[in-house]
C-alpha cells in the first residue's frame, strides 16, 4: 500500500546551505509579471554574490560596505562633473549677457502703438515683429528706411513652436488712416509706425520688435559657414547675380556669382542678395517666401552648431535694434534649442497685384478673410471675428479693387 505524503522520507538541509534571506520575515505585494521576473533575476544574481562572498570567508556586510564604496567614488567622479557643467552654462549665459549689452536698444513708445487683445489665444502666444530694412549704407535710421522684409513670428509659449507670417512690403494697408504701402510706414513713423500699422491691419497686440540690416543677415550667415538654398530658373540665376554684385558694394566683399541653378551653399552676400530678388516670377511673394527660406536657414544652422552663439551674439547684436531687454534676449536665446519652425506663410494668403493710381500695390480679397485666416495660422483660433475698425479699413480696400474690377 502506497505510503502517504506525511511517511515520506523528509531530506535534511545543512545549515551552510541555507540562503540569509530564509532567516528574514517575508513580505508581499502584487507585481506585474515583467517586474516579478526582473526581480527574481535579481535576487538569483545576489543570492550567488552572497554564496560567493561566504566561500571565500567574506560577509554580506563586507559586500554592502564595497557597494557603497563604489557608489561613493562614482560620486565623487560626477559631482565636479555636474558642477563643471552647471558653470559652463552660467559662463555661457553670462557670456551671451554681455554681448546682448552691445545691442542698439529702442524704447518703445507704446502711448503711440494700437494693440487688439480680442483674440483670447494671443495670450498663449509670443508674437514679434522682425524688420529687415532697405539701407544702403547699412544704418538703422529711427525712420527714413523703408522695410525690406515684414516678417510676424508666433511662438507657442508651451510648445515652442513658431510660426513665420511674411507680409508682402507692396501690401495696401491703412497707416494711420491714410492709405500707402506696408514697407512705408516704418519710413514715416519709425517702428512704433510701422507696428502700430501691423496691428491695426491685422488685429494683433506686438509689442516687440527687432530690426536688422543687411550687413547683419550676411554676417550672421557666414558665422555659420553659409546656408543651403535653391536657385530655381535661369531667371532667378540672372537677377541673384545682379543682386549679389550690389551686395558686394554694399556690405563690401567678392562673393561670387553663380554659373547655373540647382541647390547650392550660399554665403552671406549670395544670401541676402537672394532674400532681395524681386523681377522673377510670383514677384513680391516669391521674394517674401525666398526671405522665409533665409530665416529658416539660418535658425537651422543655429541649432546644428549652438557653440558659435557667442560669436553669433558678438557679431551681428551690435548691427540690430530693438525693444529686448537684455534679459529678455538672454531667455530667447537660451531657449533657441527648442524652438522648432513649424510652418511658414506669407499675408495677405488671397490677394492681386495690380496698378492703382499709378503704383504697384498688392490688395487683399478681402481684408477681413484674410485677417480670419491669418489669427488662425498664428494662433489657432477658429472663426475669429475682426474688429470695428478692421471691418472700415476692409470696407475701404474692397470698395478700392471693386473699382478696379475685383
């Protein structure tokens, strides 16, 4: 008759044999299964660290003390690493403080600027205006210049993502209830103009603004060892030559021209002077798209090499104006890394370009559409409803292309 469990012979077990864990009160709690196995592979690596430990005449406590030596010298290794770290950035941003120190700063008159603050997203929302002004002699004048290149950046305070909105500098807007290019108004007015004519043509709340000129985007651009670009047509090759000799006498230089189209490395002459082309086809819009093309560029270079944003601040910050603290542009600049540039555009997005009392002038179909569609690009916002005074200044421009058969 089978024997029961209870007779069977029990197997003795050595005191030598026994794991230290088997001495301890057990505890559980409910694991995953993936954590169940990384523990037991655990426990079965410091079970054979303690067997070893025991057959060479050691003790589990000899065995904590070496852990905790190793981990105190791996402190020791990290701490001045972490600290070396933590004061090359301080250098660095202190560095970046003292060359944002040489910029030309503008105290921005806002008695004198019109901001909207109807669009409730706006608030989570950075928006800049960036100038770029047409000066042959490579001076930013408070007025006199007209601006080059309009170029609105939106930057989402959260996400960091940026969003550019060239605007046409052949644009029919209101300046102050008289009517006239955009690129005018900062010639009459200075920048507190020129962002008042933005914001009240557009329904935007700026404050701030940077001017540069086009010795500053050259020598940005060759800090960076050049920028990548494409030449399209024959056409665009015959006019980026011509403007490449102008930028040679401009900024001074023998940036050379190019033999045929394609894709190619551009300095800083050869990319101003292709931020400027304007008799090719699309006219002032693939001008401003060519401008977009610059900026992107350059910001993607940046981001490739942050190490030369010293020599970058250094350089091209005493060619610049604008309303920035220094604080304020110590914080753009250390957060340039996370800056992504989501899309680009350029305003007005439905427009002709025609003649109007002998004047070349781009007109919006309409205005209100387009300030629609342009809060939703800059912000998101859906079914934006414009202003009072927006709604005159597009009855205005509407009742100007419906004469001219638009």
């Amino acid at each position: 008759m089978p024997s029961s469990s209870s007779d069977k012979p029990r197997k003795k077990h050595s005191a030598s044999s026994l794991s230290y864990r088997s001495a301890q009160n057990a505890s559980y709690r409910q694991v995953d299964e993936k954590h169940s196995r990384k523990k037991d592979r655990t426990d079965r690596s410091t079970d054979r660290q303690n067997d070893e430990a025991f057959r060479d005449g050691g003790s589990v406590d000899s065995l904590k003390s070496e852990a905790r030596k190793r981990r105190g010298c791996l402190g020791r290794i990290l701490l001045p690493l972490i600290l070396l770290v933590l004061i090359l950035f301080v250098l660095f941003v202190l560095f970046l403080r003292s060359s944002f120190g040489q910029i030309e700063k503008y105290d921005l008159d806002l008695s004198e600027v019109v901001v909207n603050d109807k669009d409730d997203n706006m608030e989570d929302y950075q928006t800049i205006a960036l100038f770029g002004v047409d000066s042959q002699d490579n001076e930013i004048k408070d007025t006199g210049s007209r601006t080059d290149t309009i170029i609105i950046a939106s930057i989402n305070k959260s996400s960091k993502a940026v969003r550019l909105m060239s605007i046409y500098r052949d644009t029919y807007v209101s300046i102050d209830g008289d009517y006239d290019k955009i690129n005018a108004a900062y010639s009459y007015g200075g920048p507190e103009q020129a962002i008042n004519t933005i914001n009240r043509n557009l329904d935007l709340n700026i404050t701030d603004f940077a001017t540069v000129n086009f010795k500053a985007l050259a020598d940005a651009v060759d800090i960076l060892g050049g920028i990548e670009l494409t030449i399209k047509s024959d056409k665009e090759l015959e006019n980026l030559n011509d403007y490449i000799g102008n930028m040679n006498k401009i900024n001074g230089g023998d940036s050379p021209t190019f033999d045929e189209t394609g894709t190619h490395t551009f300095d800083g002459n050869q990319a101003v002077a292709y931020s400027r082309i304007r008799y090719m086809e699309g006219g002032d819009h693939e001008r401003a798209n060519h401008q977009r093309l610059v900026v992107e560029g350059i910001i993607s270079k940046v981001k490739r090499q942050p190490w030369k944003l010293k020599a970058l601040a250094d350089t091209v910050i005493p060619e610049c104006k604008t309303s920035f603290s220094t604080s304020d542009m110590t914080a753009l600049a250390m957060g340039l890394l996370r800056y992504n540039i989501e899309d680009s555009q350029a305003y007005p997005f439905d427009s002709v370009d025609v003649r109007y009392g002998g004047i070349y002038y781009g007109f919006p179909l309409s205005v209100s559409s387009n300030v629609i569609q342009a809060h939703e690009y800059l912000y998101g916002t859906k079914d934006y409803e414009p202003t009072e005074e927006l709604g005159r200044i597009s009855d205005k421009v509407e009742a100007v292309t419906d004469d001219l058969g638009y």
